[in-house]
C-alpha cells in the first residue's frame, strides 16, 4: 500500500471539568468526547528518502507548525523508521473551535502512517506517542466516544446517544494556551461519575472564562439556549446543542443570525478512521 485517503473527524467536549493540576503543570480532566460527522480530508502518500513534507493544504496554520507533520516525524523517530510521507489536507474543520481539527489530524496520520510504513505498533502505543502531541490525540487515536480523565491519557469508551447536532461558530479565535492559563479558571471540581453525567450532570469550567473574554460566544450560548440546551465545545469558541430530527436542527438553523456561521452534524460513537482502516 502506498497512499491512503481518510476522513480526520471532529469532535464535541459534551462536559468539560478540571480536577486539580499536577506539579508539572498538566490539569487533570474529567471530560466527555464525542465524533460528529464533520471531518478534514486526509491523503497521505509514501516516499523513500525519509522526508516528511505537506504538498497540498488549504489550512492557514504554517507547514513548520502542522501538528501533522509533527505527529509523523514523532512516529518515524520513535521506531527509527527510514520510510518518509507526503501529506496533503482538507481543512473542512474551523479552526480554533474547540473541535479538535489539528488533534483529529495528528491521530489519523499515526494511525495512516502506521498502517503505511507497516510499523503494526497497537492503538495504546499510538496512543501513548500521541499524547506528547496533545492532550485530546489519544482519544482520537482510540476512536470510540468515550469518558476522558488524568491528563488525557486515561480512556474509557462509552456508548452516547446519537442526537443531531446545531453547532455554531460566532467567528472569534479562542487561544486554548490562555483559557488554562487564566487564574479566573476553576480548577477544583468535585470527581464525578459517568453514571452522573449520563444522568444529567457536568458542566463546561472553560466556558465563562471564554466568554468573558469573547461576548460574541454568551451572546451564541444565549441565542441558541432558546431551543435547546446548548454549550461551548472545549476552549471554545462554537457553541452546540442537540436535537431529535433532522427536521427540527434545519427548522432551527435557518434562523440563525447570519453573522455566525453553522452548519448541522450527526454525532458518531465510532471515528470513520477506524472504519475506513477496520480497526473496530
């Protein structure tokens, strides 16, 4: 096999709390993620001279900070692998939302590059490399929705509802790297169970400090929590909520002011990686 084509999928943080923070620095989180049907497109080709380049991108992010790029010369130096990859991507994601786009894009290129340099390395240990990348990448190279503690690395899938979802982008960029570094972020949450949330419990710690700083993302949650129960995705900046049927999410869309982008996504519980690759 030489090239492989991939849906790099998003994700929705559907609870996000801080339960305390390591001496390193690293928060430890107790949060719930979950794929929607909104994905990146992924090409990756094989080459022979060990160079790692991205040849196509629409993306506005530099190709010398591409977390992509970075996941792959991770992987070729952690099995010292002579094979080098061409990676062209579809940004489909908005970037800054809090839905993973660059994440979502570091996973898919360990698990297609592990299928391409048949380095056969399992998930954990994927996982375990992509964790150096960020915090939400081993979550995205497990594939399956699931409750998310420590500082990422501790992964337990969980079946969720599979509601339609509105999601909406008020157009602002939310720097993840402040939202944590403010002293104004609750940091001592109370532990709480899955049986909890399931039943209706957590919240979005991030969320008001976000929207301080960013009116454009409570004037969102406001507009939008006329129809349903809606929140801020991650560090933000889009806004979801869900509904039962097509037919309600498009009734709802179509009001939306026009200064805020949208669209309407299905959640999934498992990554269309892991079904294009067979891997679940």
């Amino acid at each position: 096999m030489k090239s492989l084509s991939l849906d790099s999928p998003a994700k929705l943080n559907l609870m996000l709390h801080i339960t305390g923070r390591r001496d390193d620095g690293y928060h430890l989180l107790q949060t719930v993620f979950q794929f929607i049907d909104l994905s990146d497109r992924m090409v990756f080709g094989v080459t022979e001279n060990g160079e790692i380049s991205r040849i196509e991108s629409n993306s506005p992010v530099p190709e010398n900070e591409d977390i992509a790029l970075r996941a792959a010369g991770a992987l070729q130096r952690r099995t010292l692998v002579t094979k080098g990859a061409e990676i062209s991507i579809d940004k489909r994601i908005p970037i800054g939302g809090g839905l993973g786009g660059g994440s979502s894009n570091a996973a898919t290129t360990l698990l297609a590059l592990n299928r391409l340099w048949g380095l056969n390395l399992s998930i954990s240990e994927l996982a375990e490399i992509g964790l150096e990348l960020g915090a939400d990448v081993p979550f995205f190279v497990t594939g399956y929705s699931a409750w998310v503690t420590g500082i990422g690395e501790q992964i337990t899938g969980i079946d969720l509802p599979e509601p339609w979802y509105l999601i909406i982008d008020p157009g602002v960029a939310v720097s993840t790297a402040e939202i944590f570094a403010s002293q104004e972020l609750t940091r001592n949450c109370d532990a709480i169970t899955i049986r909890a949330f399931l039943e209706g419990s957590g919240t979005n710690v991030c969320q008001p400090v976000a929207c301080k700083r960013h009116v454009e993302i409570q004037q969102v949650i406001d507009w939008l929590g006329r129809y349903s129960v809606a929140r801020m995705t991650g560090t933000g900046a889009c806004v979801f909520a869900p509904f039962d049927s097509l037919e309600q999410v498009e009734r709802v869309k179509s009001a939306v002011p026009a200064r805020w982008g949208s669209f309407i996504a299905k959640a999934m519980n498992i990554s269309p990686v892991h079904r294009q690759l067979g891997l679940l």
